[in-house]
C-alpha cells in the first residue's frame, strides 16, 4: 500500500469510540469540526493532484520534478493526519475525505448510532445504526437526543 491508499482509506483507522454525543452536542462541535473537514476536503484535493503530477513526472523521467512533488505530497500528507488528529480528539471520526463526511457515535435508545455530517450541511440532519454506513441513513427523528 502506497501513502495515497494509505490516506485514501480512511475506514482501515480505527477511532476508539469513548464518547457518546448527543444531537444537540454534535450541532455545537460543528462550527469547530467544519473548519477542520474544510481543510482535509481542500488539502484531500491536492493530494490527488500531486498523485497524478508524481506519475505524470515518473513517467516522463522528470527526476527532480517528481521528488519536488514527493516532498509536498509528504507535507500534506503529515498535514492531514495531524488534521485527522483534531477529530479523533473530538470524538468524531472522519469517513470520507472527498465529500468531508463525519460520524459521531451516539447512544439513541439504548443502541449505538452514528449521527451523519456532511461538509457544507448546516447541522446533523441523519442517523444510521453503528456498522451499516451512510447508504442505511436516516432523517433525524423526534424522538431522537
């Protein structure tokens, strides 16, 4: 596995699940957790971009080139996962870097939830059970903390 799969797998890092939020709890760390997702989406994009130049440049020989692109790809590849960092710290764990989709581990009716984000949505706006993944997400419920 190579750094870029290394990155580009986010589901092989496992974020230890010891805090619960509740809806509300997640709708205030949004403001904090946006900024961060904001980066690694930004940062994620240029990324594959210099992914594609490295090759691009190996292909053609271009030595120097390449390396010059290795070390950025290097630098933001530590920047990511120092940004990653901040959000295990939280509490949330990201799951996608190109759409900026966050779960927050959540407690709803005595099961263990993932409350869904994505970048670019005002606040939490669905829910899927722990293990099943955003495509099984649902809107939040009224009956939901």
């Amino acid at each position: 596995m190579d750094a870029f799969e290394a990155v580009s797998s986010p589901e092989l890092s496992i974020v230890p699940r010891r805090k619960y939020f509740t809806i509300s709890e997640a709708n205030r760390a949004l403001n904090l957790v946006g900024r961060i997702v904001s980066d690694i989406v930004r940062d994620y994009k240029k990324l594959r971009e210099l992914h594609t130049a490295c090759q691009a440049f190996d292909a053609k020989g271009n030595v120097c080139k390449a390396e010059e692109v290795r070390r950025q790809y290097a630098s933001i590849t530590d920047h990511l996962s120092e940004l990653n960092e901040e959000l295990e710290k939280i509490g949330c764990e990201l799951k996608d870097y190109r759409l900026g989709l966050v779960y927050f581990p959540s407690m709803q009716q005595g099961r263990e939830v993932c409350l869904c984000w994505k970048l670019g949505e005002e606040q939490i706006m669905s829910w899927h059970p722990a293990g099943l993944g955003y495509p099984s997400r649902e809107p939040i419920g009224g009956n939901m903390e």
